[in-house]
C-alpha cells in the first residue's frame, strides 16, 4: 500500500456551481461506490493497493485473478480503465505488490515476480506506457512496500535479507543502509517518506516495528529503531495487513495494529510524539474482536480514519473508525459497515483535492467506495480586526491553488497584518512549531511551486530575472551566478500578477490575498519592531504578530539552517546584497538585514488599508460558473458587474482568455485544471476552480 500525502484544491462538479453556498453532492458519513457500483475488476482479487494524484484520480492496483497476473485501474472522475489500456501488465503471478506515485504523475508498480521467477518486477508508467525497471532484487520476496521521495526518487522494501530498502538513481537501483533491518522474518511491510528527509519503514517482527534513515543514506548507513522500541505487539495471519503506518503534515507517524490473542485482535493506534510511541485514543477498540486487513488515513489537518475488518465475525465485513479528539475515543464512521460481506485487503486514503475518505477492498472482486468529509474550512467574513492591538479576524484567499483561511491582527503598530506565514497551516504555537513555519521564497519570487519546504532544486535560469521564471517551480542554487544576483536597487517586488512581470517587476505574493495587501516594507518592519518591543526571536513569537523561527533554506546547497532557533522574514525593499528582511535571533531583531535573493525565507503580508468587505457584503453576491466542466465557453452569471476576470493555471501561469459579454473563452487552453479569479467592482475577489475538457 502506498501513503502519500496530497494538499491540493477542491475538484469541481457539473453544472452551475453558486459561489455563495458550498453544496456537498454527497452526504457527509454516507459511503457511495466510485464509479459504477459493484466490482470493478473482472473477477476475484487480492492484495489491492490505492494511490490518489494530485488531481484527485484513482489509482488501484491488485492481483487479477481473471487473468493470473497484476492489474491497475484508473478513475478519472467519471469511469475505470486499465492503466496501460489492458488488463494483467506483469509477467505472471503478483500476489505481493505495492503502489506509488511521484509528484508529476508518473506511476510505480511493484510485484513479485511469479513462479517460476523469482525477485521483485517494478514498472513505470510514464502517462503512455508501462516501462519495466531493471530488477532491485533477484531473491524470492513476497512482503514489499514502495514510496516516492520530494524529489521524485522511488524508493522499494523488500522483505529479501530481513529486511532491504533500495532507491532508483540514474536507472540503478542502490542500497539505502544495510539489510537485516528487521533482525528476523519480516511481514506485513509498509514506507513512508517526510519532507523532513527520512524514509520509515514499518513492519511486523517480533512485534510491529517502525525504522528510519535518511533518504541519502549509503549502503552502511544503519537504521535506527524509531522510539528504541516496538510500537506494539501484533499478531500475524497470512498475508493480510495487520499493520500499517501514515505520516501526517508534520512528519508526525501514526501506526494501525491488531493486538495479540491476549488482547482479543483489537485496533491499537499510536503515534511517534517524537521521543515515545504513546496511544492514540482508548486501546484496542473495535465493535467486535478478532480484526485483521487494517489501514489507517490522517488528513493535513490531523483527522485520523482507521479501517478493519472481522477475521470470523460480523460476516467479515469491514468497519472504518474515526478519532475523536474530544473524548479521545474511535467511534464507527459512517455505519457500523462499509461492506455487506467479507471484506480483504483493505487501503484507505485521504483524498485532498475533493476533501474525501476513499476506501478499496476486495469481495468478490475490487470495490472502491468514499464518502465526503465536512469542509474543515472555517467560517470567514473577511472583515478586519478590531482597532485594539491583538484583535483578530480572517481572510479568505487562494494559495497553491486552493481556497485557505488565514487569521488576521492588529499589530501594536495599528497595522493589520497576517498572523501566519504563507504556506503554513496555524498561527505559531510556539517559537518552534513546524506547522506554523510555512514556505520559504526567494526574493523577487511568486507562489509557483518553488517557495515549497521539500520543492526540487535546480540551476539559475538563462535570463536572470522574473521573465525567465516561466515554468520553472523549482528551487534555483547558485553563487555564481546567484538567482537575480545583478542586485540592481531599481527591481522591485511589488507586481500585482504574472502579466505584471519585466525585468526589474516581480509578483508580489501577498497581493493575492486581496485589495490593499502586500508585501512589508523595510519600514514596515522597523516600526513593526519598535511597536512590539521585539529583540530576539523569543519574543518575536509572544508578539502579537506571532512569528516563529523558521530558519532559512541555503542558496548553495538546498538545505535547512536555524529551524526552530531563527526567524528571517523578507521586505519587499532592495538592498545592495540582494534584499532586505527582518533577522530575529537568540538576542537580537533587526529589520535592516540585507541578505542574497537566492536564499529562501519567510514571507509575513501587511496590509495597507483597513477597509474590508463587511459580512453583508459577501453574503448578498449571487454568482454561477457554468458548465463546469467546461469544453471552451464558460459563462458566468452574476447580480455584480464584473471588473476583471484573471485565469491562472494550477502553478499560477496567467493565461489568455478573452472575456465578454459574461463569457470566458476557454478553447485555446489545454485540458486540465484553472484558476477562474473574478474581481467584483464592489471590491470583493472571488476564486474558482474550472475544469477544461
């Protein structure tokens, strides 16, 4: 089974969709078949796996047993298809497999090579075809696991030595530590990697066991047992799951289990606090004993969902469990039982980008089920905060393609401000809370992709400024040349959109929230200083503007430095080394740092005015985007006139459309997903995603 982790946008139905009320097309707890109802295979399977993309597809693996051999289907929203255009893509036999994608879309498959064979197959699907991988392992295996790094490296487990992990690089598959990592006679494998730079695999031996090590570990590099101790004792039945782990948006791990026969095969969860496994919930929970086939989901923002179904009871059908974190007890979600008869070789995943839990299992062939989860997006009126410094308020905004909700606060500097950095998922808790850390740009640069923690790298563009930046998402390394190294005290950080972009004009990203927000200036942060009497990165958090240490990413290597112990927080002033910013350390805050533009840090917006669209405001507008999804012409209807209509793709490349008379002209564009941003001339933006056919 393959864990990943997806924060992407909401997917858009047919029809006109009025922005004003949110419509769930499914009832929330209410299980619904994918597709058509009933199995989507040919015949019996077993050992299914569930990969979902970041466009919300459907990706399920399983042994065919119509056709002896794997087979991988896809939902693209409306129906199934063979991945491949055929059923049975491997050799032979593949009972054991594993199911991954990379962060552009390309597909791994792993299986045992069947008998006569031995080893292990993995296949790439590159969007055409199936492209077999020379072998990571020879020896007969049958428990495996596969993940993808960051930066697109698939990484494969193999239960071959006790234990092996091997990563591809430049087609040749290398060693990631010794082997042996279990000690024993591993099963019920499972991998995941964190943006965090480490790779963990969990598997049963002599107790369910988690290990770790870095993604770039040589071939002696050891692993080291997370905690120094098992997470729990498990029983082993067969190939059917007993265990499994899924990383959350912190690299928190949480392990899934069966407990032994003394403890009647219950669920146990736990997670890794960081130095202890500790329980997640009551211990072994279930609505009947004796519980195998489990599988366990977090979503971003930290829900846990956990399936299970009963050995020799309840027909066998299958139970998904969900966390509640105020009486810290699991409770059954959405039913006593998915299924209505035995259920095997469950794989449950958090779909993002249409906010829904999906659900594999085989009976009597694959089905695939999912129910929509509530909309964990808070209540919003847009308005400012209070006059009093420390008020708060929110706002409402389209970032990395999706709609977020950020608090806002008076500043002891009268100023209106984001409380949170851009990218992150909380105000700051602490000087050192890893969810409020968020991205890190480089100056002069916009919400392409680049700005993300784990984004890849790559070298500094042929045209050195912004007009060279088109396409390119990725981190730019280099001293010499550095990213936009010129330094020119003329270039400025402070265009509205793409279609602002010269020379010496870059997006200001903070100009997304809306009218009257930006980027701060050097001023901005001097006066910001003086007003909340900050002097170290310490009271830059107790500050009412709550800043943590997020540390910054080297313009040389890539890598982290002072996380958790810094702060550094760009202006959108020049300054003759690259650009100014804010440097808050262990003593010290000072907003007159100038530091080189290839270096990534923090971005905190201001506003500049304090007029705010008022809670009746928003709630009168009636607006319809129709049809959606679109083959060309995209109508819109409105009781608001219209002042300007933006359409950007899904990495914030504007393109161009025609609008007139309250239609969009969508045709020259590529099939795929855009940003729909109209601005209303009562000064309200509104964003929305479109499908084009």
């Amino acid at each position: 089974m393959f864990k990943n982790l997806q924060t992407k946008a909401k997917h858009i139905g047919a029809g006109i969709v009025i922005l004003s009320v949110a419509v769930s097309s499914l009832n929330a707890q209410q299980w619904v078949d994918v597709g058509s109802a009933g199995s989507i295979s040919a015949g019996a399977s077993s050992f299914n796996n569930l990969a979902i993309d970041a466009l919300g597809n459907y990706y399920v693996s399983y042994y065919d047993v119509s056709a002896q051999k794997g087979s991988v289907q896809k939902f693209n929203g409306t129906s199934w298809s063979y991945v491949g255009g055929t059923a049975g893509i491997t050799t032979a036999t593949a009972t054991y497999n594993s199911l991954s994608l990379d962060t552009t879309g390309n597909l791994y498959y792993t299986n045992q090579w069947g008998y006569p064979n031995s080893g292990m197959e993995v296949r790439k699907f590159n969007g055409t075809s199936w492209n077999l991988l020379s072998l990571p392992f020879t020896d007969t295996t049958n428990y495996q696991a596969s993940a993808v790094a960051p930066n697109n490296v698939p990484f494969v487990y193999a239960s071959v030595g006790s234990g092996t992990v091997k990563r591809l690089v430049n087609n040749v598959w290398e060693q990631v530590g010794p082997s042996n990592i279990a000690g024993g006679n591993p099963t019920h494998a499972e991998m995941v990697i964190g943006s965090n730079g480490k790779v963990y695999v969990c598997h049963v031996a002599s107790g369910v066991k988690v290990y770790e090590n870095n993604l770039t570990a040589s071939a002696t590099d050891p692993w080291t047992l997370v905690g120094g101790a098992s997470v729990g004792s498990a029983f082993t039945e067969g190939a059917n799951a007993t265990s499994d782990i899924a990383i959350g948006a912190n690299n928190t791990l949480y392990v899934v289990y069966s407990s032994t026969s003394d403890n009647n095969r219950k669920l146990n969860v736990k997670k890794f606090d960081g130095t202890n496994w500790v329980q997640v919930g009551n211990a072994n929970f279930g609505i009947s004993n004796d519980l195998y086939n489990v599988s366990i989901a977090v979503t971003p923002s930290g829900k846990l969902y956990t399936v299970a179904s009963g050995w020799s009871v309840n027909s066998g059908k299958n139970t998904v469990y969900e966390y509640n974190s105020t009486t810290n007890t699991w409770e059954t979600f959405g039913g006593d039982f998915v299924s209505d008869g035995t259920a095997t070789y469950n794989d449950l995943q958090y779909d993002a980008f249409n906010n829904t839990l999906v659900l594999t299992y085989s009976q009597s062939g694959v089905k695939v089920k999912k129910t929509q989860l509530p909309s964990t997006t808070p209540a919003c009126s847009n308005v400012d905060p209070g006059t009093n410094p420390g008020d708060t308020s929110c706002v409402t905004f389209t970032y990395k393609g999706q709609q977020v909700t950020y608090t806002t606060v008076r500043g002891a500097d009268g100023k209106v401000w984001l409380q949170q950095n851009l990218g992150s998922s909380q105000v700051a808790t602490s000087m050192a809370d890893a969810d409020s850390y968020g991205d890190l740009f480089q100056w002069g640069r916009w919400d392409d992709g680049h700005q993300n923690r784990n984004s890849a790298t790559t070298t500094v563009p042929s045209t050195n400024n912004p007009t060279g930046l088109v396409g390119i998402t990725s981190f730019i390394l280099g001293n010499s040349p550095a990213w936009w190294s010129t330094n020119a005290l003329s270039d400025l950080w402070n265009g509205t959109n793409i279609s602002a972009i010269t020379s010496t004009v870059s997006v200001d990203p903070c100009k997304a929230i809306g009218q009257g927000w930006k980027l701060p200036s050097q001023a901005d942060w001097v006066a910001a200083v003086g007003a909340e009497g900050m002097s170290s990165a310490a009271n830059a958090y107790t500050s009412k503007l709550k800043l943590p240490a997020a540390g910054y990413r080297s313009q040389s290597s890539g890598g982290f430095t002072y996380v958790g112990e810094r702060g550094y927080y760009w202006s959108g002033d020049v300054a003759n080394t690259g650009g100014k910013y804010l440097y808050n350390s262990t003593s010290l805050a000072n907003p007159n740092s100038g530091g080189p533009r290839a270096q990534g840090q923090s971005v905190r917006c201001i506003k500049e005015t304090t007029t705010g669209l008022g809670t009746s405001d928003v709630k009168k507008v009636s607006l319809g985007v129709y049809p959606n999804p679109t083959n060309g012409i995209l109508n819109i209807k409105t009781d608001s006139d219209i002042e300007k209509v933006n359409v950007t793709n899904i990495v914030g490349q504007r393109m161009d459309v025609q609008f007139s008379n309250n239609q969009i002209i969508m045709q020259s564009l590529q099939k795929g997903v855009y940003i729909v941003e109209l601005l209303l001339k009562n000064g309200q933006k509104i964003s929305k995603k479109v499908i084009k056919n």
